[in-house]
C-alpha cells in the first residue's frame, strides 16, 4: 500500500468492554502486521500493539474507538483489528454449571 494511513470506527460491543482477554488478542494480532497501529477513543490515541497502552483507554461496551493502520499490509490489518473490536467476547460469558452426579 502507497496511500495513506486507513482508518475504521468500530463500537465495543463486549458486554465486559474492552478488557485484558480482548486487549491481549489485539496487541497479540496487531504485532503480527509489519504497519503501525494506532487506536483513539476521541482525542486520545495509543499505541496498539502494546496491551498497556490500550488499557488505558478504558473502552466499556458502546464506546467507539477507532483504529488506524499504515503500512504495507493496512488494508488486511485494519480488518481484522476491527473484527477484533468487535467481537462480543463469548469467550467471557460463563460457562454453565456442570450437571450433579448422583
């Protein structure tokens, strides 16, 4: 890619936010693309290969963040990142209890 930086706007749709299992899967996903990657939430923007940084965004479900990505794989990264974003996290959700045995 020549062009400049692409961009996506996504809302938080986990119920938990956007928190430590989420966070980790990002700055784990994002590290992997050659581009850098920045995330905002309004005004403030963080680095988004690093975990720490996106903590501190304390992005709760319904928050809009955006994720931009420049690179030679922006187009591919800035996707799948906002997949990410998107996700509603049924990794989080409790598992149901285990049948009692008799």
């Amino acid at each position: 890619m020549n062009g400049g930086p692409l961009r996506r706007t996504v809302t938080v749709t986990n119920p938990m936010g956007f928190h430590f299992r989420p966070i980790a899967a990002f700055a784990q996903l994002a590290g992997r693309f050659q581009g850098n990657v920045t995330v905002w939430k309004g005004d403030r923007r963080v680095n988004g290969k690093s975990p720490l940084e996106l903590m501190t965004l304390a992005a709760e479900q319904g928050t809009e963040l955006t994720v931009e990505v420049s690179g030679p794989d922006a187009a591919g990264a800035v996707d799948a990142l906002a997949e990410v974003l998107a996700s509603p996290g049924q990794e989080d959700e409790p598992e149901p209890p285990l049948p009692l045995k008799g």
